[in-house]
C-alpha cells in the first residue's frame, strides 16, 4: 500500500511540474509575439523617418543651384549602377540565406525525431506545442533577417509595407527604384528628354490624334535601352562638360585667384574640352565631371570667401572711421552749440554795456549840468554872505556882545557858508566882540571915575558922562 501511494504522488507531481512548464511556455509564446509586434512598428517607424529624411533631402535638392542639379543628375546615376548590383547581391544573399535555411529546417526535424525517439511516452499535445514552437523560431528568424538589411535594400517589390507614399510629395527615388528594369521607365524622364531630338522620325503633317503615343511605340520598338542610355549619358556629360568649361573660363577672369587655384582651373578647362568634343570615354568623363564640379565649386566658395573677408575688414575699418567721424561731428557740433550759447550772451552784455554806457554819458552830463548850477548858486550865497558878514562886523564894532548873541548870529551864517568860511568869520567876529568889550569896560572905568571926582562939584557933567556911556550900551539892543 505504501508503495502504492508514493506511485500516486511521484505521478501526481510530474503531471503538476508538465502543467507549468506549459503555462510558461504559453505566456513566452505571447510575450514574444507581443515583442514581435512592437519590432514591427520601430521598424515601420525606422522607414518612416527614413522617407521624412529623403524628403528633407529633396527639398534641399531642389533649393540648390544649377550646379547642384548637375551633381545630382550625376549621383542618380551612380546610385543606379550601384543599387543594381546592390540589387544583384541582395538576390544571391536570398539564395544562400534560403540554402542555410532549409538546412537549419532539416537540423531542426532530425533533433525533433531524435526528441520523438526519447520521449514515446509523451502525449500528442506536446508534439502539437514543438511543432507550433519551430513555426514561431523559423518565423522569427526569417523577420529579423529581413530588417538586419541595409535600409536602402530594404524596399523590396515583395515587401511593400514600409514604402509608404507622403502625402504631397512626389515618389521619385523609391519608385524609380521598384521599376527601374522595366521597359516603362522610358514612359516619363527619357522620353521628356528626348522628345525634341526624335521628333523628326514622326512626320509634321500626320493627320494621326496621338502624335506623342505614335512617338512612345516608334521608340519603344525601336531603340535599344542600354544603348539608349549610354549615348544619353554621353551626351548628357558633353553638355556638362561645356557648361563646367564656362563656369571655368569666368572664373579665370577673376583677379583674386591665387596661383594654385589658377593652375587647377586651367587643368579643369583642358578636361572639360576633351569631354566636349568626344575624346575621353564615358567613364573617364563621368569621374573627370564629377572632380571638376567639386573643385570648381570648392575655388569659387573660396575666392568669394576670401574677397568677403577682405571686404569685412575694410568694411570694419571703414565703421569705425565713420564712427569716429561722428563722435567728433557730435563734439564739434556741442562745441559749436556752446559757443552760439556764449557768443549769445556776450552779444546780450555788449548791448547792455552799451546802453548803460549811453545812458551813464547822459547822466553824466546832466549831473555836472546841475553840479555847475549848483556851485554858481553856492558861490552867489558865499558872496552874499560875506557881504552880510562884513555888514555885521561893521555894526559890532564899539558895540558889547555876549555867547547867546554870538550864537544866533553864527546859526544864521552857517546856512549859506562853508565851514572854513565859517571859522575865519566866528574868528574875526570874536575878535571884534573882545575889542568893543574891552573899550566899553574901559570906559564905564573912566566914567565912574570921573562921576566920583565931579560928582560932588558939578552935576552937569555926570549927566554927560551917563548920557554917553548909555548910548554905547544901547548898541546891543540894536542889533
């Protein structure tokens, strides 16, 4: 029995261990499907942002110059030749890649028997999962090695995913590419070309509707298309030729040339000629126009850079110059502003000057005017006043004067004498006073005397003496 119940548990664990490595096994299948799926869209957003970058390219193409045009047309030729044999080695790797494979495929069935051989007892769902996992590896591994491919190799008449048209622009380079082996592609480009130089083979007066269609099969039918292309690119390169040759040839007039550029442009023109009139191969032509665009470009951007610098710096020269002109324009014209400003107020003073000057000569003159009035008016008071004063000594003498009277009569002189005038009169009239003082004291002496001596013998003569001495005394009151 014991044995019996570790059978049943052994069993028990193994189917438990089988059921999870299949539940593992789905949820990897899934994840990787889901991995799958994301790697699909990178690379559909890989050629995306591949096709948004041929575009950008386009547009700068066709911004370019003539010269630019001419180097393109030459490298669309070069990426013809190119992806042709690209195209050629693709093929070849598809061949090898489909060889290993299929021995991939029959190493993977030999490890499957040898696998069925070791595990007979193994259900018939199992061997349902291994085969569902070698279809998911083949279809994985076929999936990567399709997107390991050069993306220019990529676009691929089977695969046609990824080349996604843009909404306004033209598909030139990958439908050119797609069709490029097909009679068709005489349809647009070299029949647009050659249109004018076949026309002579379609009769002018047909009365056909179509003459262009006619024109397409006489051509289609006729002509050759590696021969066609050949003498086209023959021609195309003569053409080029000559125009690089008077591109040259202009730039040999340009005196800024140094001596090596001189030499190279003279090397390209012997070139350009010998291309131009047929004496080189189509190969030689080819690599010979290439070179001869690059440099030819190459010297004109450096002629022009080197005349652009020369012209900065006498440009540069030239600005500061100027600046400093007008620095000092500016100062001179302060300068100038200044001196109107001084010149404005020195003129204002000069008048001013001027009038006051006018006005002080008049002044002047009407001040010594009335100065002279007033000195002949002094000098007639002064007369005057000499004559009263003399008038007045005249009257004082033998008269008695006291220092109230001398006053009054020194107030009323000094009014129309000077002060020297003055001190010569008050001196003279002190002299006098003193004088006429002196005499009346001396007489009044004398006539008491005599009153005492006569007085008592004859009364006549006082009487005469009294008489006489009141009439000196009644001077005073006189005056």
């Amino acid at each position: 029995m014991k044995f019996i119940l570790v059978a049943l548990l052994c069993l028990a664990f193994v189917s438990a261990v089988e059921l999870e490595d299949d539940y593992q096994l789905d949820n990897e299948f899934e994840i990787e499907e889901e991995n799958l799926d994301n790697n699909e869209d990178e690379y559909e957003l890989e050629d995306e942002d591949d096709n948004e970058e041929e575009d950008e390219e386009e547009d700068d193409e066709l911004e370019e110059d003539d010269d630019d045009e001419d180097e393109y047309e030459l490298e669309e030729e070069d990426e013809e030749e190119d992806e042709e044999e690209d195209e050629e080695e693709d093929e070849e790797e598809d061949e090898e890649e489909d060889e290993e494979e299929d021995d991939d495929e029959d190493d993977d069935e030999d490890d499957d028997e040898e696998e069925e051989e070791d595990d007979d007892d193994e259900d018939d769902d199992e061997d349902d999962d291994d085969e569902d996992d070698d279809d998911e590896k083949w279809r994985r591994r076929r999936h990567r090695r399709h997107h390991r491919r050069h993306p220019w190799r990529r676009y691929r008449k089977h695969h046609r995913r990824h080349h996604r048209r843009h909404p306004w622009r033209l598909h030139r380079r990958h439908h050119r590419r797609h069709h490029r082996r097909h009679p068709w592609r005489l349809h647009r480009k070299t029949l647009r070309r050659n249109h004018k130089v076949n026309r002579k083979h379609v009769g002018r007066k047909s009365n056909k509707p179509n003459r262009k269609h006619v024109h397409r099969r006489s051509i289609r039918a006729r002509k050759n298309i590696a021969r066609s292309r050949k003498a086209k690119a023959i021609r195309r390169y003569r053409k080029l030729a000559k125009k690089l040759y008077k591109r040259a040839s202009k730039l040999l007039r340009n005196r800024k040339l140094n001596k090596k550029n001189y030499a190279r442009i003279q090397k390209q023109l012997l070139r350009m000629s010998a291309i131009a009139s047929g004496k080189m191969s189509r190969k030689a032509a080819k690599r010979y126009i290439k070179k001869a665009s690059k440099k030819i470009l190459k010297i004109k951007r450096q002629t022009k850079k080197s005349i652009d610098n020369k012209m900065y710096k006498k440009n540069q020269i030239l600005k500061y110059k100027v600046k400093e002109l007008r620095r000092g324009l500016d100062s001179a014209r302060r300068d100038l502003k200044q001196a109107k400003r001084v010149a404005h107020k020195a003129n204002k003073e000069l008048a001013a000057t001027k009038k006051n000057v006018v006005l002080c000569k008049k002044m002047t003159v009407k001040k010594i005017q009335q100065a002279i009035k007033k000195t002949k008016e002094q000098l007639a008071a002064r007369k005057l006043a000499k004559k009263a004063a003399k008038k007045m000594v005249k009257k004082l003498n033998g008269s008695k004067c006291q220092k109230k009277e001398m006053k009054i009569l020194v107030k009323a002189m000094a009014k129309k004498l000077n002060k020297k005038e003055m001190k010569k009169m008050v001196s003279k009239m002190t002299k006098v006073i003193a004088k006429n003082n002196k005499k009346i004291n001396i007489t009044k002496k004398v006539a008491a005397k005599k009153i005492v001596r006569f007085g008592n013998q004859n009364s006549v003569l006082v009487s005469r003496i009294v008489r006489n001495v009141m009439r000196k005394l009644m001077l005073n009151s006189r005056i």
